[in-house]
C-alpha cells in the first residue's frame, strides 16, 4: 500500500479473484476510487478474515478454478456480520450452469464482459453511498 494520502485505509473491498487479469484490474479500479483492495485466498478461516476486515464490498469471480464462487458467496450472505455487505459477482455468459443456480440461490450477477467494460461505474454504483465523512 502507498502513503497516498487520497487512499483511504479504512474502507476496503474484499477482491475473491484468483485471474491475474482480472484481479489486476478490480485492484486499480477500486484504488482509482481511494478505497483498499484487499485480496482474500479461499481457506477454512475466509470467513473469518472476511469478518475482521469489514469489508464495504465483495467481489467474486463465480468461475474460480481453486473454490466454489456460489458456495463461498451463499456463505457470506449467511454470515450475520457479512449479509449485507454488497458484492459484485461475474461470471461468462456461456456458464449456464452458474447462472441457473446463481438465480437459484438468489445471486445476483453480471456478465464477465459486461464487468470488464464498465469495471470502475460498476464498482462505484454496487458500493454503499460514502459521505464525506466516511471518505476522509
């Protein structure tokens, strides 16, 4: 982290990513908005570093390769301390079979693609309003 003092140490984002590519550029979108990525490995203890974090937001690739994107967000949203932090999660149109039990279990996701065009709005608009206070 850099002593930027437009960075802002005490809100973060949780960034659930394991693609270099897109993880690289979820990390410099939300530094773009002087908020702290913070990148979180799937282990026995994420919830718990997740919860210790307060993250403002989460974001999660649906497809990661190394945990269950579904399972590792329905346990978030089940965590009384995580619930209702919003999140972002993506995952490529032609994966029917994330988007069908995403629906199933009720989230809410957004196209790879579309995530990757409009990375920094959609950034902005799924995070909870910050007033002037919370951003100094």
């Amino acid at each position: 982290m850099t002593d930027d003092s437009s960075e802002n140490t005490k809100l973060n984002v949780a960034i659930l990513i394991g693609e270099d590519f897109f993880r690289k550029r979820t990390f410099d979108a939300i530094s773009a908005l002087a908020i702290t990525p913070m990148a979180f490995e799937f282990s026995d203890t994420l919830l718990d570093e997740l919860v210790a974090a307060q993250p403002i937001g989460i974001v999660v690739d649906l497809e990661d390769e190394r945990f269950s994107g579904l399972s590792v967000l329905a346990a978030i949203r089940a965590t009384p301390e995580l619930a209702d932090v919003p999140y972002i999660a993506y995952a490529a149109f032609d994966r029917e079979d994330i988007i069908v039990s995403a629906a199933a279990l009720g989230i809410n996701h957004v196209i790879r693609s579309v995530y990757a065009a409009d990375l920094v709005k959609m950034i902005r608009d799924f995070l909870p309003d910050l007033d002037e206070e919370l951003v100094e």
